[in-house]
C-alpha cells in the first residue's frame, strides 16, 4: 500500500536559522499521525513544506505516492490544510466562504451546493451560515475552519496545532470530531505542543526537537521503551533542600530504583524512576516509615509522553517551551515564513 | 450562541456522513484526468477568477465607503485644481480652451493609475492575516487568477470614476470625447489598469509587509504624477522633465485622451504628443501602453511562481 505521506531528510532554512535540520517521516492511510515537539521544534516548517506553502532545501516529499516538489498542483487536490490561526474574511459570510473555497477546487455547481449543505449540517453551523463571520465566536470560526478545510474531502487532512487558543470543551469537541473523520478512513497529520491532545489522538507519534526527529512511533511503545514507572514522592508540602538531598541518597541505594531527580519547582518532591512490576511503592514507603519520615503524598505512574521527551533531550516541553520564549523574535519568524520560498 | 462541536449525525448503518455520492464521483473523475497545471485558458481558470473576483464585490457591497471616497476624490481634484489655474490666460495649455478642459484627461488616468497601484494592499493583508494560504494551497489553475480578480475588479472601479469624472468635465464646460472616442478612453483606462495591478501585485509577493508596500506606492504615486503631462502640456517643462515625461508610460495613457477631447475626427496617425526625441502618434501611444502592460505581466511571472509556490 502507498503511503498517504513520507518525508524523507527534509531540511529547510530561513536565512540563518535552520527551521528543519533532518525529519524524516511515514504516515500510512487512515492513521492519525502526531508530530510533537515545544514551539519552534520545525512542526510549522515542516507542514509548510508538506502542504506546497514553502520550497524544502533538500530532502522528498510524497502525498499519496505523488511527489510534492514537482507536482504540486496534483498534491494540492488531495491535501487540505488548517492553519493554526484562523483566517477568515469577516465581511463574508460562512457560505460564501465556502462557496469561494468550492471554486477554488474548482468543483461544478450542482457538487459545491449539496457538498456545502452537507458541511452545514455536519458541523452544526446552521442559520450561522449566512451570517458574516466577523459576528461569529472562537469556537464558530473553528467549525467554519474545518468546514473549508474538507470541503474538497482531502484524503489527508493537516492541521497545525488545531486546538490551541479553543475551550475546553471546543477542544474536546475538535477530538471527537478528527476522531470521526479517522473512522470515515481520512488521514490526519496533526502537530501539537499539547502531549495529552497527541497521547488521546495519535496512532502514531514523531517527537520533534531542534529541527530534528527524535523519537518515533506509538505512543505506548514510546513510553515502554524508555521502560520503568515513575513515583512521585512528597516528604512534606515544603520539603527543605537539606532533607530532599539527604532522602535523595537513600532512596537511591534501594535496588529497583533506577534513578532519583529532586524537581525544586514542586517544593522539592522526589521524582524516582522505577523498575516496573515490583512492590516499588509500598517498599519506598516502607523505608520512609523505617526512618520516621512523613509523607505528605505518593504517587505511582506509567512514564508520559513528556518523560519520552525528557529522556531523549534532557529536559522537559515545559522547559523547552520557556526556554524558546526568550530565544525567539516571533514577528521575524512570522514575516521570514509568510515570504515562504 | 454554542461553542460545541456537534455530535455528527450519522446515517442509517451507523457511519458518520462526510462524503455523499456526487462529490465521490467529482473526486473519482479528478485523479483519472488531472493535468498537473491547467493554465489560464481553462474553465478551472475562469470558475477560480470569477470566485475571487466575487469576494471583492461582496466586499465592496458591504464597505462601500472606498466606492464612495474613490469617486468624490478625483472630482475634488478636478474643481480645485482646475480653480487653481483658472485664470492662467489662454493659449498656454496647447489647444485646450480652458485648464478644466486640459486637466480633465490628466485626472482620469491618475485615478485609474492611483487604485491599481493600490490594488496589492488587500492581498497584502490576506497574506499577513494568513487568509491568502488559502489560495496558495488551491490547486489554482493559475495564480494568475488573483492578479486578474484584482485587475477586473480595480477596472469596474475606474470605469465608474472614469465615467463621473468625464461627467463633471461636460458640466464644467470641456465637452464630451465623440463615441469612438469614449471607447477609447475606456479602453485605455483597462490597459493601463491591468499592467500597474500586476506591478502592485508583483510588489506585493516581493515586499516583507504592508508597511514597505504603503512606502512604494507612496514614493511611486505622486512623482509619476508630476513627472507626466498630467497637470501641464510637455513644451511647459525644463528640458530634463520633458525627457522624464516622455519615458513615464502614464503620458502615453494621458495625451490620447487629451487628443480626443479635442478632436473628433482623431485616427491612429493623428500626432499626439511630440516628444523632445520624435513625435508620438495616437497608434504608436497605444502601442507603448500595451507593451508595458504585458511587459509587467510578464514581469512578475517568477514573483508568483516562487514567493508563493
């Protein structure tokens, strides 16, 4: 069977920075395929690539067994595309919106009006349709959004971050909906920086750090493979840095535990990595007990999808996140991706 | 007013509805024959154009302040300017009999020339709000579309301020151009209309934002104003103007409408404007406008091909 969609050593650059530095990637028809990774990781970049928005420098991309590079005008009909901002024409209303994106497909009359009807009906947007969209709320400009995007019934549909900036429950709403569209055997590409948003959608997942795929595959096999649970431990609510350290080192010495990390932002709890399937927690509350010490809460986990990120780089999104913050000229970034080339 | 997602219905088997048989059958004959780029002299071409071009109409509708201002704009123009030089004594504007009468054809191509230099802004806007995405990742038969939407759109713009400023003349005492001779004028607004649009539109996928796009037209607009025959004959001006002048192609947008306000038996050979290197016919005139609209066509070809691709 023909990949729905491989990227193969893409790189990209925008002037000095190297958006993409290598990623490499396969999703296969009717999966939901997450690509991971903090802000300005290269999810954006790549998706731009994949969807004829900006030339790579290098690497092959496929959409459907069709090269992306060379043909684009043919990957463009099996492709739709939601952006992470929506951009809508506010003067315009929901229909003729969708009229519009209908012509752009250049789809007949009689295809566009009952095709238009039917995403009227799926997404709910009912006499909202024929109001202008500039009267419409955040998680009406959604639905209209996806609306657009599938109008053309792409065979894969990519989307950038498609919850950040909604409700709650609009976000969950979004997932119940792709969740649908994968059952009707659509594929979807979907980046996110949200681990629970991939971890409740993707079949599969590709964690992207710095430009560069760093882990890759389900989800659970994921977190399998970096093996051990995790047990979160507090001593008290404020534990001192004194008393952290001095537990640190006996808890260290018990044989199942592979390691022990004091996480001073959460009053200096104890993160310890476990072997898996033993009595891990009744024997490291035991030994607290042995020592007379207290223990203000104690938790036993499988390791998240952070804990795969932690691992492979050495910190955690939250980390990444901040730290990208203070790296990053945004406006640049924006104007450097909307000249595309 | 709900913010949920809605529970999609679903049909009798108990699958969800995303397609229906009319739209598979569209979809089914599309991967049999697609060509890779259907070009500018296809349906797909025209169906795409239409649709862009019927967005800046609802818009217009909707806002018709532009409409409103772009209208009243020259025809103030053509009162104060035209009382400014009211009293300048006859015979120094060439053969017009008055300065109105003069500055009339002057006015008319500076509006025109004035909203198709302008016609990039809204595009530039879709572009920053990321709204022209949309278009990019059509498979548009041509991005040609947009630049023609854009032309056909600024040319019924023109068209309306054409008329009025030509109706606003005859009552200021110039007269009226014959039939052939509205025609003309009207034919040469479009000309020059679709090549400055493309130039805008070339600007707007080469500039980073709206900012540097509002410079340019800012430093292009009224130079090219002053450096044609607009608001005084070629023989008025210091010798290097005149050269300047006759290289501005608004000039050869200016002086034949200027000729046919003045004479009615004009044709192709009339002499309309004698440049300080050779004298310039009404033909040769309309030669030059062609060519630099196809020139700037032709122009931003590589602009919309790989800013965007």
């Amino acid at each position: 069977m023909v990949a729905a969609v491989t990227i193969e050593n893409l790189k990209k650059s925008y002037g000095p920075v190297q958006a993409v530095r290598d990623v490499s990637l396969t999703i296969q028809p009717g999966e939901i395929f997450g690509l991971l990774g903090p802000n300005g990781a290269g999810k954006t970049t790549t998706i731009r690539c994949l969807c004829t928005l900006a030339t790579p420098d290098s690497g092959r991309l496929e959409v459907m067994g069709i090269p992306v590079v060379e043909q684009p005008q043919r990957v463009r009909q099996f492709l739709g595309y939601i952006a992470q901002e929506i951009a809508l024409d506010k003067v315009l209303t929901g229909r003729e919106l969708m009229q519009l994106q209908a012509d752009l497909y250049h789809m007949p009359r009689g295809v566009a009006a009952k095709r238009i009807e039917q995403m009227i009906d799926l997404l709910e947007l009912g006499d909202w349709a024929d109001q202008k969209t500039g009267r419409y709320s955040g998680g009406l400009k959604k639905r209209l959004d996806l609306a657009l995007g599938l109008l053309h019934q792409p065979d894969v549909l990519v989307l950038d971050e498609p919850t950040v900036g909604l409700d709650i429950e609009t976000r969950s709403a979004v997932w119940r909906f792709l969740r649908q569209l994968k059952a009707a055997g659509t594929t979807i590409l979907l980046t996110s920086h949200y681990l629970e948003e991939v971890d409740a959608l993707a079949d599969r997942v590709a964690i992207i750090d710095q430009g560069k795929v760093i882990a890759a595959g389900t989800p659970s096999d994921l977190k399998d493979k970096i093996g051990g649970d995790r047990i979160t431990l507090r001593i008290r609510e404020f534990t001192t840095d004194e008393e952290a350290r001095s537990v640190q080192a006996m808890l260290a010495q018990l044989p199942f535990v592979q390691d022990v990390i004091i996480n001073a932002a959460q009053g200096n709890s104890l993160n310890l990595v476990v072997e898996r399937q033993t009595d891990s927690l009744a024997a490291v509350q035991h030994v607290l007990k042995e020592a007379g010490l207290p223990i203000f809460g104690i938790s036993q986990s499988r390791p998240s999808l952070d804990d795969v990120y932690l691992a492979a780089t050495g910190r955690t999104l939250m980390d990444a996140e901040l730290a990208a913050v203070g790296q990053r000229d945004l406006k640049k970034e924006k104007k450097q991706a909307m000249k595309g080339g | 007013m709900s913010t949920t997602l809605p529970n999609s219905p679903t049909t009798l088997n108990g699958s969800t509805n995303f397609s229906n048989a009319e739209l598979q059958a569209w979809k089914a004959g599309l991967s049999e024959n697609s060509p890779s780029s259907p070009g500018i002299f296809s349906g797909a071409f025209v169906q795409e154009t239409l649709a862009i071009t019927r967005r800046l109409f609802i818009q217009l509708q909707r806002r018709p302040s532009t409409l409103v201002a772009g209208i009243i704009q020259p025809l103030i123009w053509l009162v104060l300017f035209g009382a400014l030089f009211q009293n300048v004594p006859a015979g120094l504007f060439g053969e017009s009999r008055n300065y109105g009468q003069f500055l009339g054809a002057g006015i008319i191509v500076f509006t025109a020339f004035g909203g198709a230099l302008n016609a990039g802004l809204p595009v530039m806007f879709d572009r920053e709000f990321g709204f022209l995405n949309r278009f990019l990742v059509a498979p548009l038969a041509s991005r040609y579309s947009i630049v023609v939407a854009s032309a056909i759109f600024i040319a019924a713009l023109s068209l309306v301020q054409t008329a009025a400023i030509l109706g606003l003349s005859a009552v200021l005492g110039a007269g009226l151009p014959n039939g052939p001779g509205l025609v003309l004028v009207f034919a040469i607004v479009m000309t020059l209309v679709l090549g400055v649009t493309a130039l805008s539109l070339g600007l707007t996928f080469a500039l980073p934002g709206h900012i540097e796009l509002i410079a340019v037209i800012f430093v292009t607009n009224l130079p090219l104003l002053f450096s044609s025959t607009a608001l005084v004959p070629l023989e008025f001006m210091p010798r290097w103007l005149q050269v300047v002048a006759s290289l501005n192609p608004l000039t050869y947008a200016i002086e034949p409408i200027r000729y046919v306000y003045l004479h009615p038996n004009w044709s192709l050979n009339s002499i309309v404007l004698q440049t300080p290197f050779t004298d310039v016919s009404l033909g040769v005139s309309l030669g030059i406008l062609v060519v630099f609209c196809a020139a700037a066509l032709v122009l931003i070809q590589p602009l919309l091909r790989r800013r965007i691709a």
